[in-house]
C-alpha cells in the first residue's frame, strides 16, 4: 500500500496538488494567451481574462469543497482524540469555524474577479488567506497542547515554522501593497495587467506579486503536515434498512423510536 492510500491521507494531498495546478494552469494559459506578463503576475491576474478565468472558478471551486472535507475531518480526528479536554475541544470549534469562513472566502476568490468586483475579491482574499492564518494558529496551538502524548514536538515545530512564513507573507504583501496603490504611482493600477521594468512602483508590484504566490503556497503547505494524521483515520458508511420500501414506515420502527424519545436517548 502506497503512503497516500493509508487512511484518508488523500484528502490533504488532493487539497494541495488540485489547488496548485489551478494556480499553476490558469497562468499557463494567460501567458500562452498574452494575458499577463510572464514574471510573476498577481494570482488573481491570472484568472481574470477568459478562458483561463473559466479554469481558474470551476478549480478553485472544487479546491474549497476539498478544503471543506480536510478541515471537518480534523475538527472530528482531534474531537476523538482529545475527548475530556474542554479548552482542546472549544479551540477545535473554533477553528472549525474559521476553516469554514476561509474556504466561503475562497469561493468567492474563484467568482468574482479582481478587475471586475475589485471590493468583493479583496474579502475574499482577506477571509481565505487573513482568517485562514488564523485557522492556522488555531491548529498550531492544538498541535502545541496534544503533544508529547498524541504525536511528537517535531509536527508542532513544522507547523510554526509554515505559520511564521505565512504571516510574513501576508506582512511583506500588506506592505507592498499599500505603497503601490497609494496613488504615487498613478490609478486604477488594478486593472493593469501589463508591466514595464522601467515604471515607477515596478519593484513594489514585483514584491507584492511573489509575496502573494508566497502566501498561496505556505497556505498550500501547511495542509501537508496533515498527511501523517490523516494516515491514521478511516471512513466508513453504516446503512441500516427500516424497511423493504420507501413508502411505508414500518410499525415496529415506530415503536422503538417512540420507545428512545421517552427514554431521552434522543
């Protein structure tokens, strides 16, 4: 058996490799096309123009019900783990729900695009990657507090040490970013799709730009460090048949849900 067929270590790996062939495709097809300039273009450029716009939806789409399914399968894994440890379990919530917050920030990153719906992009943005990075710390400190007894220091380190990359990615791009669209170097530099080497505010562009495809894979990253996790789970489906049709509910089942309610099993 092949290490990514242990468990459920696919849904991690499939996170990562999907969402990074969406970043890596659709810029393939607006270099191809003329779209964008070949030395790092914003993400975001790239997926603008059609037919690399198309690509770039419909995968980060499927990249975010991915990120769905990774994220509640660890709420769950560290739930079971952790099951008497209330201050665990309530930075589990949370940290499902943050999780649930950027994956929504990334569907609206697929579908409204930078030089269309500027505003609605930038939230996206912000929920995905800003609250992602706290989705991150969340899942940092648990890895923190369930060492050395559910797995070792090393996966706590690794995890900080994506954390801390992330973070100063998303620094150096704040950064950047506001230098160059602080208006010295001309408007609507949104729409602009085109560098010259020679432009004022190229070296703040070319900063923001890598700080960016920074930031996408440290995010990328930090899921891998799930995949020795995942190994340990299984999914399984257990269908119980109340009947032999779907039309009728049979009288004893009645009975033994009756029987549940007053016993307050239910």
């Amino acid at each position: 058996m092949w290490w990514f067929q242990q468990g459920l270590s696919v849904l991690p790996v499939a996170l990562v490799v999907w969402s990074a062939a969406s970043f890596v495709f659709s810029y393939i097809t607006a270099i191809v096309l003329h779209h964008v300039d070949p030395l790092v273009p914003y993400i975001s450029d790239t997926g603008t123009i059609p037919p690399e716009r198309c690509i770039f939806g419909i995968m980060l789409n499927i990249s975010a019900f991915l990120g769905l399914a990774t994220m509640y399968v660890r709420y769950k894994q560290v739930y079971a783990l952790n099951p008497d440890k209330s201050k665990i379990i309530k930075l589990n919530k949370i940290g499902l729900m943050l999780g649930l917050m950027s994956c929504f920030g990334l569907c609206i990153i697929a579908n409204f695009q930078k030089c269309i719906l500027y505003y609605v992009h930038v939230l996206g943005a912000c929920l995905t990657f800003g609250v992602g990075a706290v989705y991150m710390l969340v899942q940092t400190v648990l890895s923190y507090l369930m060492q050395p007894e559910v797995h070792s220091k090393d996966i706590f380190w690794i995890r900080l040490t994506v954390l801390l990359w992330c973070c100063s990615s998303i620094v150096s791009m704040f950064v950047s970013s506001v230098v160059l669209y602080s208006g010295l170097y001309g408007t609507n530099l949104v729409q602009k799709l085109h560098w010259d080497p020679q432009e004022e505010g190229y070296t703040a562009h070319i900063i923001s730009t890598i700080s960016e495809w920074s930031l996408a894979f440290s995010f990328l990253s930090f899921f891998l460090t799930y995949i020795r996790d995942f190994q340990k789970i299984s999914l399984r489906a257990v269908v119980s048949l109340h009947g032999q049709t779907l039309y009728n509910t049979p009288q004893s089942f009645v009975t033994d849900e009756q029987t549940l309610l007053v016993a307050g099993s239910i």
